[in-house]
C-alpha cells in the first residue's frame, strides 16, 4: 500500500471516530490536531500535482487541444490522485471539522 493511500485510509479512519464517538476534549483536540497535519499533507501533496499537472500541459504537442490535454492529463496516475485529493480537500465536514470553534462546541 502506498503512503497515499495511507493517508486516505488514515483521513476515513480519523472521521469516522470522530463520527462514531462520544469524544472528551482531550481526544477531540488530538484529532484536530491529526486532521489538520493530515490535511496540510494532502494541501502540499496537491499543490505538487498541479505543478505537475502545468509541466504536462506545457510539454504535450500544440496540435492537442486543451481539453484532450486535460483529459489526458486525468487519465494519469498523477491526475486521478489529484482528483481524489480535490475531494478529500474540498469537503465540507472535514472543513467543519478542522475548525476550533465547532469542535468546542461538540463537547458542550
């Protein structure tokens, strides 16, 4: 298994205790703190990809338009785990979740 699937793996892993447990302060500030690494990993992770997303497009022949560039971009190895990360990044409970004030207000 690879470390990015690790990391997907870890991130369902970390929302669904959050989700299934009644948590104290203590556990539910030591999952914000893993989701917010976690998610600071992805963010760096994605912005690493869309670098390398630019370098494809840049380097593809000008008879390509640049909708069948970017297809053929998503059908990468590269492209299809940016897609996921977009997902992960982009989701409104992990957002929610991540923010001090709504995990405060969980434990009252």
């Amino acid at each position: 298994m690879g470390r990015n699937t690790y990391k997907i793996m870890k991130l369902e892993e970390l929302l669904k205790s959050v989700k299934e447990e009644k948590l104290d302060k203590e556990q539910l500030e030591g999952y914000h703190t893993q989701l917010s690494n976690l998610l600071a990993e992805m963010n760096i992770e994605m912005a690493g990809l869309e670098k390398e997303e630019a370098i494809f497009m840049n380097s593809k022949h000008s008879d390509d338009t640049a909708i069948a560039q970017k297809i053929a971009w998503k059908a990468t190895e590269s492209g299809l785990r940016l897609i996921v990360k977009k997902v992960f990044n982009g989701n409104e409970i992990i957002t929610k979740l991540i923010k001090k004030p709504t995990l405060y207000s969980l434990l009252t």
